[in-house]
C-alpha cells in the first residue's frame, strides 16, 4: 500500500471521527489543508499561462508554474449568478430551476451548499465579497470575515480554513468604463474573427487585458500574505475565472468562449497525495472539468464525503471519482431576454442545441449594450458592413451546431451538417439529452410556467425529483418540437397542443408555428391555445400565429400579447416572456408602440432580483423605429 493510499484512508477516516462528534481533534489534525479559492469576473483564459503573448500577468503566471494547469474547464453557465448558483451547489443550476440571470428560487430544505459542509467539519468559511446566487434565500453559510486576508479572523490558527476572494476589476462594466488610458497596444489586440475590426473593439479588447493586468497585481498580494502568514505550505489554491471574458458573444452564451475558464490548482508537498492524479506543478492536465465538480472536490480534499445530491465529481482529494467524457453547458434568460441553449463538449469538439432557433443569437440586452463594442458591431450590421462570419450572430440559428477547436478556435465554422461528423453530432446530441433527463432540466419550463406549477412549499428540484415521467417526456417534446426534421410531424404536434400538462401544450405549440404548416386544423389548434390558462401557452400561440396566420390573426395574436403584457396581470415572468414575443414576432406600428409605452413597468413587490427587466424591454421596444 503507497503512502498516498495511506493518507486518503487516513483522511477519510477522521471524516468518521468528525460524524462522531470527535470535532476538536479533527480541525487540529495537520493533514486538513487550508484551502484558498482565488476568483476574477469576466475572464476566459486569456493569460500568459495559457500561451496568451499579449497578456500580462506575472503573478498568475508564477503561480501557474508550480501548481497543474487544467486545459479543459467550463463555468457551465456564461453569466455570473447561474455560475455561481452551480458553484455552491455542487448542483447544476438548471437542476435547480435557477440557471436564468438572476432569480430566486426555493432549495430543497434538506439540501446543504459547500460553505454549510464544511463548517460541519470544523472549517471557518468566508467569502469577500461576492454571492449572487439564484436563491429566494442568499444565506449560503459563509461566516463573518473580510478584507483580502480573511484566514486572520479564524477562531484559532489551529482551526483550517475555506476562504474564497472574489476580484471584481476584470468584470464586463470595467473594460467600458472611461476614462480609460490604454497600456496594451490596441493595434496589437487579438480579435476574434466574429468581432469587426474597429477602433472601438480594439480599445474594448485592450482594456480587458489591461483590467487582467490589475487584477493579476490583486491576486500576487493575496499570494503574498499567505506567504507572509505562514500558510503557504499548509493551503491548497485554487485559481480561477467565473466564466469567458465579458466581451459580447463570450459572456452569455455557451460557446467555448463564453464557457471556458483558467483553473489553476496549487497542492503544497505535505497534501501531495490529495492532489489530482495527474498532477505535476507547472504540468497540464486534459480532464474534463466544471464548476459543478469545484464543490464536491473541495468537500472531498477536506476529507469528507460530498453530499449524494452533489452533481459534480470530485477530481480530488479522499473521494475522487472517475474522469467524464462529456462538460454540459446552458443558457436561460439573460436579464431582459429569453432564449435555451445547451452545449456539450468532449475537450475539442463544441456541440449546441437551440431551443430558440428562429431568435437571433444577440439580442438587445441594456447591460450588454452599454459597451461600444456592442454597438458598433450592431449598428455594422444594420448597416450591411459585417462579413458572414461577424454578421451571423445578429441571425437566426440553426437548431444544432458542431465547432472542432482545433481548426476553428473561434467557433464561427458550424459542421454538424457536414456527413463526416455525422456520428459524433448524433453521440453529443444523445448525451445532451440524457443530461437533460438525468439532471431534471427546469430549464426545460419557461420561467413563468415554472413559478406557475411549483407549489409554494415545493422547490423547482423537488418538483422534478417527483415527477420523473413528465421530465422524460418533456426532454423528448421539446427536442422534437424545435427540430423541423425531428418525427414530430405538425399533426403530432397539434395532438400534443392538447396534453394534460401545460409544459408540453407549450412545446406543441412552438413545434406548430415552427413547422409553418397554416392548415386549418393547425391555425385553429393555435387560436385555441391563445386562451390557454398557462400564460406561458398562451404567449407561445401567440407567437406561432405570427408565423402560420393571416393579417387578421397576426392582430389579434398582438392585441393578445398586449393584454399578457401588463406584468399586474399576469406577472413579471408572463410579462418578459410576451413583451419578447412582441419585440421579435409581432408588427408593431406607432399605435402599438405607444400601446406598449403605456403598460405597466413593474410590480410593487416584483420577484427578487428582476424588477427592472420589464421596464427595460417597454423602453427598448418603445423608443425603436417603426
């Protein structure tokens, strides 16, 4: 028997102890790491450690040489709450029907987040300074500490420590902000092939390398105190981004560059055999990992089991489980905008599924559209100026895409139409789908629906916990609806339309005016689900008649919308979901415009943390040209 088998036993061991009760002499014992997580926004893996020439980032970069570069780590979501959401729950967001841009949603009242585990086992947990989970509840079980040193604050110096330090300098506001004096040279600037090469892009692209510039400093004085401190040899370090960069179509949406992340993971000598099994300081490693595995790895390297509901796998530590195949990515709604998307990558390869086809990738986000990349890149494209590479992603979508990182790094290239990618587009879809089933997608419900169905003593997880059939069925609806070549033909789909279960009505329906059959049986089926008492059915037919229907049904479809509109009626979610049907689907002349001007912006009391995303859509759609 190795000595690392020695120290895993040894370690899981005293986790047996501490069920025991025996606390005291677990936190004393010296083979309990420190365990530090040093975090930035809004930064993909734009470092000179990832081979990155125009980066700055010495302090990083030292790190990277004595700790294990992972090559391969996806945030799961491309936006911050739903990434952090999974972080803390070892859980995927979209399991836990928060995986949109700000919520708040019930957990299960059994389920523990990692800070809460932790502290059962004797470790002080702080966090500065930044949540933003997707929880009705935001008490994550994070004790009191701050400023960039928080181990200072522990009980004892015998008593080890978790302390996550986030670094907001790199977040998508600070590369917009100005003034701004440029150190990167912005004609040197790497530009991806889907962003215009302008001087607004340019200086946006330089200015985020400049903020990873000031953000490495921030991380080299954390570095530096451990040091000073005394805890260097007793701490294992994790660093890492919270998803791509913020530059648009990185942020928000789950290509590889909106999804990957650095992770870097320094194991000190004496907690070598807890360490990942390929590690090797200033190696690299090629397993797949995720923010859904950090969880269940920093329970596992504290010696303790993680807790059964914990998605993620451990990658190391006393409990590290197997390497995966596949990472899952997702996208909800991103503030304002609604749009589903799931990816799947095997480490080169990159495969999506569009839920949402016929809405173009970027849409008009207010936050995303306060940086002048955004800008000019769209107004480029309503003025005819972008090449086919740029311009797609102000276009509709197809219902699947395949990107090989390898030869197309920027992922602009779609060959999952190509035959010599046949089997691997059909191995990746199938894994989409059993994720989506094993997991209980919540993302599979619109968010009003799901406010709808779930019982007020009820969390979204339990709900899909107790309804496994619907689950199963609802993947299969919803994958076939969106896709126009799928066996659901427009006769099955209208057959559906009148389930028992509004989920399903609301996949038939889309799957109707997405096939753009205007037979009678089709356009009546669509004119009956306008009345739906789901909201979210009814906003859907409404939509579908847009497309199917004659003039006459296209107005009365609109004046439907405007009535599913007004958020004192039918809530803020029906609200967003209808006033986004209305601003990409219905014709909309003065009158209208002025119709929308005049709803109501937002509830007195609107669900926590969304209040302004009505507000926001009645003001784009109503100072927009006719």
């Amino acid at each position: 028997m190795n000595v690392s088998t020695v120290n895993r036993i040894l370690i899981a061991g005293l986790c047996l102890l501490g069920g025991l009760g025996i606390q005291r002499s677990v936190a004393a014992e010296p083979l309990r790491p420190n365990l530090l997580w040093i975090t930035s926004e809004d930064n993909g893996p734009q470092l000179g450690c990832y081979g990155d020439r125009y980066a700055d980032t010495p302090n990083i970069d030292a790190l990277a040489k004595k700790s294990l570069r992972f090559r391969h780590c996806w945030s799961n979501a491309p936006v911050c709450a739903p990434a952090r959401t999974t972080l803390i729950s070892g859980m995927h967001a979209t399991s836990l029907g928060g995986h949109h841009m700000r919520s708040g949603v019930r957990l299960p009242a059994d389920m523990k987040l990692y800070p809460q585990v932790l502290r059962e086992a004797g470790y002080y947990c702080t966090n500065h300074s930044k949540t933003d989970y997707n929880f009705a509840n935001d008490d994550a079980g994070w004790q009191k500490g701050g400023g960039k040193s928080p181990w200072r604050r522990r009980p004892t110096e015998a008593t080890p420590f978790m302390s996550v330090i986030n670094f907001t300098i790199s977040h998508e506001s600070q590369i917009r902000k100005r003034p701004h004096t440029l150190v990167h040279d912005p004609a040197q600037a790497p530009l991806p092939k889907y962003h215009p090469d302008t001087p607004e892009v340019r200086h946006d692209w330089a200015q985020y390398y400049d903020k990873l510039t000031e953000m490495d400093k921030m991380v080299g004085g954390v570095l530096k105190d451990l040091e000073a401190d005394g805890l260097a040899d007793s701490t294992i370090i994790f660093y890492y981004g919270d998803h791509g960069s913020g530059m648009p179509r990185s942020k928000r949406w789950p290509f590889d560059s909106g999804l990957r992340v650095p992770l870097l993971v320094h194991v000190p000598e004496q907690f070598r055999s807890l360490a990942p099994q390929d590690y090797m300081p200033g190696g690299e490693s090629t397993q797949l990992v995720s923010f859904v595995d950090l969880a269940p790895t920093v329970i596992s390297l504290a010696g303790v089991k993680p807790p059964a509901n914990m998605q993620g796998v451990p990658f190391a530590g006393a409990f590290a489980g197997p390497a995966k195949p596949y990472l899952f990515g997702w996208r909800g709604r991103m503030d304002e905008r609604i749009d589903m998307v799931r990816s799947c990558t095997d480490g080169r390869y990159v495969y999506m599924r569009h839920f949402y086809p016929e809405r173009p990738y970027l849409k008009h986000v207010d936050y995303m559209f306060q940086t002048p990349t955004t800008r000019v890149w769209k107004q480029m494209f309503d003025e005819g100026k972008l090449n086919e590479d740029q311009a797609k992603f102000w276009q509709p979508k197809p219902v699947e895409e395949l990107f090989d990182l390898e030869s197309d790094p920027d992922e602009v290239k779609n060959i999952a139409g190509d035959a010599a990618h046949a089997d691997r587009v059909s191995m990746m879809r199938d894994a989409v789908h059993r994720w989506m089933i094993e997991t209980g997608d919540m993302g599979m419900f619109p968010e009003a629906e799901m406010h709808r169905v779930v019982a007020e003593d009820e969390s979204p997880r339990e709900f899909a916990v107790n309804h496994p059939e619907l689950m199963t069925r609802l993947a299969q609806t919803a994958l076939d609806a969106t896709d126009v070549n799928s066996d659901m033909t427009t006769e099955k789909a209208i057959e559906l339309s009148a389930d028992k279960d509004a989920v399903i009505r609301f996949w038939a329906v889309r799957g109707i005016g997405l096939r753009g059959s205007n037979t009678p049986a089709a356009i009546q089926a669509v004119k009956h689900a306008m009345n739906d008492k789901s909201p979210s059915v009814a906003i859907a037919a409404c939509e579908a008649i847009q497309i199917i229907g004659g003039m006459a049904e296209q107005q009365a479809a609109t004046e439907r919308l405007l009535e599913l509109a007004n958020v004192e009626r039918v809530g803020h979610f029906a609200a967003v979901e209808a006033l986004n049907v209305l601003d990409l689907g219905a014709p909309l002349d003065a009158k209208r415009k002025k119709q929308i001007a005049a709803l109501p912006r937002s509830l007195k009391q609107p669900p926590p943390r969304v209040g302004k995303y009505v507000g926001r859509l009645i003001d784009n759609m109503s100072k927009a040209t006719p």
